[in-house]
C-alpha cells in the first residue's frame, strides 16, 4: 500500500500540482518576496519617522533540551537597552523544548502520503511537502482538523485564493520546519524537522522576567515571503506593528547564519 502511494504522491508532484516558482506565487505571497528584496539588507529600518537597528546576535548550535533562556540571559545581559525589542526564531524555541526530531525518525503514515502531494509545490521553501512534516502536523493537531484544513485549501484553489488551510489548521502547523544541510542539533544526520514551540508566549513572558530591563521579547516565525508573530510580552500594538514591518527583511536568515536572535533597537 504504502508504495502505491509513494507513485501516487510522485505522479500528483509531477504531473498536476507542478512546482512554481516566486514569479507565480499568489498575489500576497509576492508582496512578502517584494518587501523581503526592498528590507534583506538594510541594518536601518524607517517605520513612521521612527528609525530602528538591526542587531544580529550570533550563536552557537543548539542541542535538543539544551536551556536556551538561560543562553540568552548569559550573553544579552550586557547588550540589552530598556525599550529594546528581543525577537527569537520559532525554531530555535522548539530545538531547546526538544521538539526537533531527525526526518528519518519519522514513519509517515497513510493518510500523510495521502495529503501532502496536495500542498502548495514551490521553490522557495517545503512546509507540508512532504510525508514527513505533513505527518508531523497529523500528530500536533490531529487528522479530522487537517482534514478540515485541506477541505478549506481545496476550495481556495477553485476560488484562485490561498490561506485558508494554514488559517484552519493553526500557526503551530505553520511553523512546523524542515531545515535541510544545516547546522544540526544530532549527530549523524543533516536533515530534520522543527515543530513549533509549545507556548511561546509563556517563553517570551519567562524570558522578560530574566531581565530587570524594560523590553519587549517576541517569538517570531519569518521567512522570504510572510512574518507570523507567535508571541509578544509584554502586549502592545504599536510595538506588533514595528516586528512585523522589520522582520519582513528576514534578518534572521533562512539557511545556516547561526543568527535566530535579533534586537531591533531605536536610533
């Protein structure tokens, strides 16, 4: 059964749902790409007449379960500025709750081959393309809310839309991550998966608590097309605003800059 489906998933990836690439994503999709070209670079970001920094923190290679909050107390304490903006990377948050697992430690199963064919083919990343992440989500969410979702994609598909799957099945399937010849947190293997982090906003509020400064620490899910803001202690709009323009530059990167913390400070 399962190799029926293996030519199954093939012949759907080949022949009907084909690759696109930037060029053909959705109208919204390529926005993000535009504004991500427009901000990749820049170290000084204008927003409102207000002008902030980009300051990429560089660090180490995480182990699953290793104490990321106290990494970042250890070597920020002296960096840090009242009315700075902490933002971490999703994925860094789900290596340290030891939520990274190998991709050859995962056993997709039927219904995974069955749904991921389906999902959007594209150049620029993998997201549930593959049995692997979409049998992640299955685990995280469950079937009947991934089967809803689906349902919800396929009917943006003949209305010539998209977001409605990802609305349906929730930012903790999102931001699930395949990461691909990276530095890795395992021995013997280069290819793994990241599930989101589990409570980020009790993460941001731990890590605001380390610090006797008064700064604002978000969890942040950002690639070359779209920023999702997973958390953000303490509350406030104006400061929602101010990541989600910045983060749009991806200053974290996406392949192996070793850089998934990044303080946006006022200039």
């Amino acid at each position: 059964m399962y190799e029926i489906l293996k030519i199954y998933a093939f012949f759907v990836r080949k022949f009907i749902n084909r690759k696109k690439n930037i060029k053909k994503m959705y109208p919204h999709l390529k926005r993000g790409y535009e504004e991500y070209l427009k901000l990749k670079d820049k170290e000084i970001i204008e927003i409102e007449n207000r002008k902030f920094k980009i300051i990429k923190v560089k660090t180490k290679i995480f182990q699953n379960g290793e104490d990321l909050i106290g990494y970042i107390y250890e070597n920020l304490r002296e960096i840090l500025k009242d009315k700075d903006i902490l933002t971490v990377a999703e994925s860094i948050i789900g290596i340290s709750q030891n939520r990274a697992y190998r991709v050859d430690e995962i056993k997709p199963s039927k219904w995974a081959y069955f749904l991921y064919p389906w999902v959007s083919n594209v150049d620029y990343g993998t997201g549930l393309g593959m049995a692997e992440t979409m049998e992640c989500a299955i685990r995280e969410v469950g079937l009947k809310r991934i089967l809803k979702a689906t349902l919800f994609g396929f009917l943006d598909r003949v209305r010539k839309k998209s977001g409605s799957f990802y609305a349906v099945a929730g930012k903790e399937v999102k931001s699930i991550d395949f990461k691909k010849n990276h530095p890795i947190p395992f021995k013997g293997s280069n290819n793994y998966i990241v599930l989101s982090p589990k409570d980020p906003d009790i993460f941001a509020k731990r890590v605001y608590k380390r610090f006797s400064k008064n700064i604002f620490v978000s969890v942040v899910d950002a690639n070359n097309v779209s920023v999702d803001l997973l958390a953000l202690y303490p509350e406030d709009k104006k400061i929602e605003k101010i990541i989600s323009y910045v983060m749009k530059g991806n200053p974290a990167g996406q392949d192996d800059e070793k850089t998934p913390i990044i303080i946006i400070r006022e200039i």
